[in-house]
C-alpha cells in the first residue's frame, strides 16, 4: 500500500506554463474566432493573463539563483502589463459603447466605419 506522500508531485515550471499557455491559447481562439466586440476584449484579456502568468512563473521559478535581483523583475513586468490591461479595456469599452450608440450593434461583422 502506497503512502499518501508518495501520491503527491511537486508543481514545477512546466506545469506552470502548459496552464499559462492554454490560457494563451484559448484567448487567441476566442479572440479570433467571435464576432462580437464583447467576446474579442474577452479574448484579448484572457492572453493577457497567460502572459502575466507566464512571467509569474519564470520569476517564481529562476535559472540564475545567485541573485535576488532577478526575482523581482517578472512581477514588475506584471505590474506593467495589469495596467495596460486596464486601460486598453476601458478604452475599448468606451468605443464599445459609441459605436453601439452609433450602429446599434456590436456584431463586427456588420459594423463598417468608413460609411457614417
């Protein structure tokens, strides 16, 4: 009979980043594959978060373990790119929400700007 302890594995980097990269993955299938506004934004931020979960993961998980330095500079990326994240999704948001006032629609597919 096996022990409990020997049922459990340690989570590594390469768990780490096959979950970031389905994360990845997933939101570039959204994004790609939707025709509303809506869903693409949602697309967009989920590969965001892949990306953030990625660098996690390599700070977390250093090659190069004789400085500390080098542990602090993926959640400086993180921070980065949180806050552009934020602002790409108020902004795109807001542009949601004029071309809804304009067209009535946020199906891409049938919006077409050149023609006001």
């Amino acid at each position: 009979m096996t022990g409990i302890s020997e049922l459990i594995f340690e989570i590594g980097l390469v768990h780490y980043l096959i979950v970031s990269g389905s994360v990845f993955g997933l939101g570039t299938a959204i994004a790609l594959g939707k025709r509303s506004a809506i869903a693409v934004l949602m697309g967009i931020e989920l590969m965001l978060n892949g990306s953030i979960l990625a660098l996690l993961a390599f700070s977390r998980f250093p090659q190069n373990t004789s400085s500390e330095a080098g542990l602090v500079d993926g959640h400086v990326f993180v921070v980065f790119i949180l806050s552009v994240a934020a602002a790409e999704a108020a902004v795109a948001l807001a542009l949601s929400v004029l071309v809804y006032r304009k067209r009535e629609t946020v199906d891409l597919d049938r919006i077409n700007l050149m023609r006001w």
